[in-house]
C-alpha cells in the first residue's frame, strides 16, 4: 500500500477533518452514557450495606421526637393505603 497519499497536502484537510469529526461523533456519544452511569453509580452507593447500616443508625439514635413523627406518618400511610384506620 502507498502511503504517500496519507501525507498529500491535497488529502491532509479531509483526513483531519475525519478523525475531528469521529473524535466530536464519540464525544457526543458517550458523553451522555457515562454521565447516565456516574449518577447511577452516586444513587447506589447510598444502597451498599454500609450506608444502609448507617442510615438506620442515624434514624435510631437520631432525635426521638422527629424519628416518632417519620414512623406515625408511615403508620397513616400504610393504613390509608390498606384500607384500614389510622393507629395514630
């Protein structure tokens, strides 16, 4: 295969010009899939074992009064959405 071609003033603008346009073609393509995968990745770190567990500390050993009032607002909806009365 003749190479000079590669290196021909004549080709060199369309031959820059392909390899810009497949670098901004990929850009514009990956660009929104790995901004879609870092926000799922962030949304399930706060699912791993640890976090849950540290989660459920806070809520037990956080104040009593708000952790109460967050449990008698799931009592209501749960009995709203079961159809029976509210325990509160």
């Amino acid at each position: 295969m003749d190479f000079s071609l590669l290196f021909d003033p004549e080709y060199l603008p369309i031959i820059a010009g392909t390899i810009i346009g497949f670098g901004l073609l990929a850009a514009l393509l990956l660009v929104p899939v790995y901004r879609f995968l870092e926000r799922e990745r962030k949304v399930a770190q706060k699912w791993t074992p640890d976090a849950l567990a540290e989660r459920l500390r806070e809520r037990r050993s956080g104040n009593g009064a708000e952790g109460d009032e967050e449990g008698e607002e799931t009592v209501r909806t749960n009995g709203a959405t079961n159809g029976s009365p509210s325990s509160v």
